[in-house]
C-alpha cells in the first residue's frame, strides 16, 4: 500500500526543520547546520505515512561557533543593522528582522533608492537577487569557516 505524499507551504518550514533534528535557527534567523551553515534550502512534505519522530536539534550552533562569541557576525555585518542582537529561537516570525530596514523588504519599491538598489543584483530579465549579506558571512560552511 502506498502513502500520500504533496509538498506543502502551510508548514513554519524554520521551526520544522528544528523540530526534525535537521538544523538551528541561527542569529540571523536562517536555519543553519553544522555542515552547510544557512546554504541549505528547505521543503516541507506533508504525508499520512507512519514515520519514527526525530528530536528537535540539540545544539545551539551560535553559541558554539568560535567566531561569533564577541558578537555575532551576522549581526555585524548587516549594513543597515537591520537584525536585532540575541537569539532567533523563540522569536515571534517577523520580530527578529527591523523589517523597512532590511534590504530585502524594499525589493518592490516602485521608487527604488539608490541604497537598496546596490544590494540588487539581477540574474536575468526576469530574476533577481536581493542581499544576502547576513547569510554568506555565516562562517558554517564556509570555506574559511
Ligand atoms: S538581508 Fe541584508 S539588509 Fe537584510 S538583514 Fe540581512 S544583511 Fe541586513
Ligand atoms: S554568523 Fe554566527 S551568530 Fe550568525 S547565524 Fe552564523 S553562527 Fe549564528
């Protein structure tokens, strides 16, 4: 017999993956792992098979990284000190970001200034990437990390 299986957007995929055992929502309010850091993209699947619960993640890979112990540089490095200092676990969604001055909010602007816009780059005639700043300094992952 087989199962139901569709993937869904009606998960909180962040505290999904925590809860699965698969990452920690870091200070800059991706989930980050071990291995990969925030590089990693995440889908939830609903389905009605009978599965083996995992626990929740049990590291807090913030307070564990050597690099991040004066201050996250996460927080640091974002230009416009758009996220606020301290943990995102626990965090109502939303709360953790100042949300006009991130970049990432202004992507629709029908009067994009010029401070925004820099941290645009477009990929295509029909895609673009918005800044991504406080991800790819994570050192988890990284290179040099
Ligand atoms: S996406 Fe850019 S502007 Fe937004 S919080 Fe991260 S570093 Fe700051
Ligand atoms: S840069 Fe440091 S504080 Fe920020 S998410 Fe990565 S490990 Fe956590």
């Amino acid at each position: 017999m087989g199962y139901n299986a569709t993937p869904s957007h009606d998960v909180h995929i962040k505290v999904a993956a925590h809860l699965a055992g698969l990452g920690f929502i870091g200070h800059n309010t991706q989930v980050i792992t071990s291995e990969y850091g925030p590089r990693v993209r995440w889908i939830a699947v609903l389905t009605d098979a009978e599965l083996e619960p995992d626990e929740p993640y049990a590291h807090d890979l913030c307070a564990e990284q050597p690099r991040c112990q004066e201050r996250s540089i996460c927080v640091k490095s974002c230009p416009y000190q758009a996220i606020i200092p301290g943990p995102s676990q626990g965090v109502a969604p939303g709360e953790k970001v100042i949300r006009d001055k991130c970049v990432v909010a202004h992507k629709f602007d029908k009067d994009l200034e010029d401070k925004w816009a820099k941290h645009f780059q477009q990929i295509s005639n029909f895609g673009f990437v918005s800044c991504t700043i406080c991800n790819l300094v994570c050192p988890y992952g990284k290179a040099d990390g």
